[in-house]
C-alpha cells in the first residue's frame, strides 16, 4: 500500500473526505486506506459508510486495525491516543 492511497481522516466536514476517496477510486486506484486518530475516528467511519452506500456500491470494507499510540502534548507528557486503518476495496468482478 503506497502512501497515495491513503486518506488521512481531519476535523474537515465528511464530504471532503468522501469526494477524495471516490475521486481516488474512480481513478482506478483498486483499494483506499483511510486513517484516523482520536475523535476523528467517528468521522472516518462515517466517511467510508457514506462512500459505500452512496457513492460507489461495489466497494468491499478490507481489514480494519485499530491500535493505540503514543503522542507527545506541548507540556511534554505523553498520552495514548486511539487509531483506526480502514480499507475499501473494489470488489473483483
């Protein structure tokens, strides 16, 4: 998986995420890799629902990790932050 196909999931509204993951598909890009960390982890399953149903039907969800990682805060202190990787696939005719 190569660092193009990746959609790293922000605070920005759903849609542009959705825009990019079909725009990246209809491209004949055969799989997406989104990413999440935190509270943005809701908004990343919400975009790969959208895409499915919505926009491109044909999609299979791949693996699903999830993990937690280790972030370090301006004070300096560290904190667990959670994390998510979700692929979409286009299903194989």
């Amino acid at each position: 998986m190569s660092e193009e196909n990746v959609v790293y999931i922000g605070n920005k509204p759903v849609m542009n995420y959705v825009l990019a993951v079909v725009t990246q598909m209809n491209s004949g890009i055969p799989e997406v890799m989104l990413k999440a960390r935190g509270r943005a982890i809701s908004r990343a399953v919400d975009v790969a629902e959208i895409v499915r149903n919505r926009f491109i039907t044909d999609l299979e969800l791949g693996t699903i990790n999830i993990s937690t990682e280790e972030m370090t805060n301006k004070e300096g202190s560290n904190s667990n932050v959670s994390a998510i990787e979700i692929q979409l696939c286009k299903v194989k005719e």
